[in-house]
C-alpha cells in the first residue's frame, strides 16, 4: 500500500530528525576519540543533515539492501559510550556483520568483542605524527592540502606544516590562498581561511601552513621554521629519478620524498591496496605512480586472481592536463601543442606498462594508448582483456560489485551500474577507479570493462594513503574481517 503524501513527509521528517542527532555524535568521536566513520568508505566527517541521508541512500546502491538510520544511529550511539582509541570504522559493514553475526548478543556485546583492541582506548593513540611539507602548489598540491587539513583531527598523524613554491607576484600569499579557498572542479573550501603576509603563513580550519618561497629543493632549512623529519610530497613533476629527487634529502629536517608521477629508474612505484606493503624504512624516496596506472591495477589485479588475464589493451579517455596548451602554441610532445579545449588529441600512456612495476605478474601482458579530451576532471579507462578462463557479464559485475565492498582492494575499487551516469558525477570519487557495471562487454574470454576515475581527486586520495603508510600512522581498520556472508559472496 502507497503512503499519502503527509505519511511521505512525515517518514522523512523523521530520518532527518535521525541524522541531525548522528552529527554531534560523529564529531564527538572524531574530536575526543580520533575515530574517523564512513558508509562504505563515504566519510561522514563534517558532512550534513542531507549528505548523511544521502550516504544510508547510496549504500542500497552498493549493497542491494537498505541501511536504516534506524539501526546506524544506535549504533553510533553505543561506539560513543565505549570510550574508544583511534580507528577507523565502517557503521555499514559493522552493521551488516552484526546483523549476520551477531548471534542473540546485544549491539553492545557484540561491539565490544569486535572493538576490544579499541574499547576504553579513549587518549591512548600511540600514534607519532609526521611533519608533512608540499613542494608545490598546483593541481595535486592543494587538493592534498585539502586532504591533509580534513584530516588533521586531533593532531595525530599527518600534520601539513608548508608548502614551497617559487614567488610568482607581490601578492603571492593571497594568490595561493584563493586558489585553496576556490576551484572551478571540486567547488569552494569546506571551512574558513586566513593569511599572515607578515609571516608568510596559510591558515586553514586551525592549520597553519608555512610558505616557503624557494628555487632550490636543496638548500631549504625547514627546522627554521620547526619541521622536523619531514615527509617531502614533490608534486612538480620538474623530477623524476632518485638523483633529482635526492635534492631534497640535502636539506635541513627532511627524511623522506614522495613523488606525485610515475618513478623512473629504479625507483620503487606504489599503487596503494596493491603493493604498499614493499614500502620499507630504508626506503628515502618513492613514487605514488600515475592517476591512471592507480585506477586500472587494482581492478585488472581483480580479474587476473579471479579469471586470469592473458593481455589485453588499455586505452584512457583523459581529461586535458596542464602541460597542454591552451590554444595553439609551439610544443615539444606531439600533438600537445593543439588547443586543449578544442581538440581530442592522441598521446602516448606509460600506465599501461607501468602497472606491471606494481603487478608484476603482467609484465609484458599489457599495451596502452591515450586520447586527451576537452574536460577538465575525471577520465575513462577501457580495460580490453583476453581471458585464461571465460566469464558473463553478470558473472564478472558481480565479483567487481562485492569487491568494492568486502575485500582489501574496498578502498580502491568502486563500483556503479546507473544508466544515467556521465564524467561529471564522478568529480570528488575517493576510490581509485570506479567501474561501470552496464558498460561491460563479456563473450565468454574477451572482456571489456570500463573504469571512471577522478584524475585529481581519487588519485590524491591514494596518495594520501601512500602517505600514511610511509609514516606508519594508519589507525586500525573496523570491521577488521569480513562477514562469513561477505567473504562467500566474494568467492563465488
């Protein structure tokens, strides 16, 4: 039976009654406790009334099954009574695993066996945090930024203490900070900011950024300023090797460099949730790889463990990067000197080969092309793949779908299957790569798949994760194993 429309609004009314209460609770946790929550991995840090109804909604979408607030409230609930340490946790998962594992014990019972490495942990993050400097400010630097400042929370783990750039006017400062506070992709800041022209600080939401006028990543002092075995993100792209790079080490209070762009040489290149692991102490500088070699690995690692690839093509429909010109100018690479804004314009791809420095049971399995496209964010990777085992279409979405939501590549892989979706709806993804279900093409060996990804956004987030690794500050994960349910789904 249909509800009347006053019966409609009333159910509504309610829900949102439902997330108002969930907000304070939420920021309790992150503040006093270090939890950090999320729906499927969507943070609900700081979000709204509407964004924290929206996140129950999608998760229908991802699991087939509705989430109530009916039973994630209570559960925030009981976490905030539990005096909890540092964490991270998943309220949809959680509940899912509760709902099957649960056994007659009550919320609490339960939360308190599967949380009892946390439970009455509240100040006991032994976490140290790491002093953070971007080198460079561009597209990848500041959406890092904005990255690290939401995540500061309660000064534990990565603390962003500067940025160094070259002084491009008198009113430099201002300049930088506008282009933090606005984006014509990914919309305005989500807090306030502040300049100090007098000591050449950013002040973001309570974070104070240094900014280092400089030419030379070699001759910086930061422990002047108070940074001390800093982890260097370069984010110029000016160098690519281990001796360029190494500049950096050169200078007072760094102990490690991250690159922003695929690692030449023998530089190791980290694609998080697929190699990360080989990151050792002794390792000085290391790359986070390319936007495109993240979205496609782990989905093609996916496919190789389940069907096996014996090779295949990738070609990206990419959105135009900075090196491109505006409008017709000289270029030294082929083609890159056609207007950007006008042209589809063919390229060369290294992600292709590149995938194998993280996977390297696809050495030599792989050939990749590009086409740059007139937009400005979010691309498309065609994944076309001969199988060692054949599959269906409904066979393969349906791995790709519970390993967006149950396996240990849940952070990189998303998944969709909305006939409606276009590049736009993609801009701020926090997965790697997001694959879309109705696109797929399966004939038994012969697979096609295509993998949305936000170029910018997605992949500073996998930076940042590679970030937390290099710095040992990833808080303990919850639900730390799937459900029996989870796990039967993936293998089957």
């Amino acid at each position: 039976m249909s509800q009347t429309s006053d019966s409609c609004l009333d159910t509504w009314m309610g829900r949102e009654a439902l997330a108002e209460a969930m907000i304070p609770v939420i920021g309790r946790l992150y503040r006093e406790n270090n939890v950090v929550t999320s729906i499927h991995g969507r943070s609900l840090i700081n979000k709204s009334t509407m964004n924290i109804l929206k996140a129950h909604r999608f998760a229908r979408r991802m699991s087939k099954d509705e989430l109530l607030l009916e039973d994630t409230a209570p559960l925030l609930n009981t976490l905030a009574g539990l005096e909890l340490g540092a964490a991270a946790i998943d309220i949809a998962r959680l509940n899912q695993k509760f709902k099957e594992e649960g056994n007659g014990a009550t919320l609490e019972e339960f939360l308190r066996e599967e949380l009892a490495e946390i439970v009455g942990k509240r100040g006991g993050d032994d976490r140290t945090s790491t002093d953070v400097v971007l080198y460079g400010f561009g597209r990848i630097g500041r959406l890092l930024a904005r990255l690290l400042i939401e995540k500061a929370g309660g000064g534990h783990g990565l603390r962003l203490r500067a940025i160094v750039v070259r002084r491009g006017s008198d009113n430099d400062l201002s300049k930088r900070a506008s282009l933090l506070r606005r984006d014509s992709v990914h919309g305005s800041f989500e807090g306030t900011i502040r300049i100090d022209e007098a000591a050449n600080t950013i002040t973001a939401n309570g974070v104070q950024i240094q900014v280092i006028y400089s030419n030379d990543p070699a001759t910086i002092d930061y422990t002047a300023y108070g940074i001390n075995n800093a982890l260097v993100v370069d984010n110029t792209g000016r160098w690519r090797d281990a001796e360029g790079l190494s500049q950096h080490l050169q200078s007072k209070g760094v102990a490690r460099v991250l690159l922003t762009a695929p690692g030449k040489g023998e530089l190791k290149n980290i694609v998080h949730g697929i190699n990360h692991r080989d990151i050792t102490d002794s390792d000085k500088i290391v790359s986070a790889a390319s936007c495109t070699t993240n979205a496609i690995t782990p989905v093609l690692k996916a496919i190789n463990d389940k069907f096996g690839v014996v090779h295949g093509h990738v070609e990206t429909v990419h959105s135009f990067t900075n090196d491109q010109n505006l409008i017709d100018n000289f270029h030294k690479g082929d083609r890159r000197g056609r207007s950007a804004a006008l042209n589809m314009v063919i390229t060369e791809t290294g992600a292709a080969k590149a995938v194998a420095k993280a996977l390297p049971e696809l050495l030599g399995k792989l050939t990749g092309s590009s086409i740059r496209v007139p937009t400005p964010d979010v691309s498309l990777a065609i994944l076309n793949l001969t199988l060692e085992n054949g599959t269906t279409k409904d066979e393969v979405n349906n791995y790709l779908r519970e390993m967006s939501l149950h396996s240990d590549l849940r952070k990189q892989i998303d998944y969709i299957d909305s006939p409606e979706v276009v590049s736009t709806d993609f801009v701020g993804s926090r997965r790697a790569g997001i694959v879309d279900g109705l696109a797929t093409v399966s004939t038994d060996k012969n697979l096609v798949l295509y993998v949305w990804y936000d170029n910018e956004f997605g992949y500073s987030c996998q930076v940042v994760r590679v970030m937390e690794e290099m710095a040992g500050v990833n808080p303990p994960s919850f639900p730390a194993k799937e459900s029996a349910a989870a796990l039967a789904a993936i293998a089957v």
